[in-house]
C-alpha cells in the first residue's frame, strides 16, 4: 500500500521573505516567518516613529488624524 500512495509536494516556506506596503502616511513591513508586523509612521505629528514604540493613545490619536487617508487607517486597523 505504502509505494501506491500517491506522494504531494510539500509546501515550502521561502526564508527570510518580507512584504511591504506604503501608504501616504504610514510603512508596514509583515515577516513571513514569525508572522511579525512593524511599521512606520512616514507622515503627520508621529512622524518617524515606529508603531511598537508608540502608545495605544497615541496610536489613536495617529488613526484620528488620518480620515482622508482610507489606506493608511487600513493599515493601522490591522496593526492594532
């Protein structure tokens, strides 16, 4: 039985793979491995600062000075 069965490619995780996106206010960067989301506040008063150095406060405060900005708040609803 065991050399009939049909053998399936296993799925193979890249090392080391990163996406990014960018939006007018804020860059995210996810690690496929870990799972891992950072990002970067590109724009506004928060300027420079990455999201996990920031306060919850001040994370909402970021979101309340984005309402013209659909992906940016996007972006930091997921984040959150």
């Amino acid at each position: 039985y065991g050399s009939m069965r049909m053998k399936r490619p296993t799925a193979k995780l890249e090392p080391g793979k990163y996406s990014t996106v960018r939006t007018a206010a804020l860059e995210m960067e996810l690690d496929h491995d870990t799972g891992n989301l950072e990002g970067l506040v590109l724009a506004g008063r928060h300027e420079g600062k990455m999201l996990d150095t920031m306060s919850l406060a001040e994370l909402q405060q970021l979101y309340r000075e984005l309402p013209g900005d659909p992906e940016s708040r996007q972006l930091l609803e997921t984040y959150l």
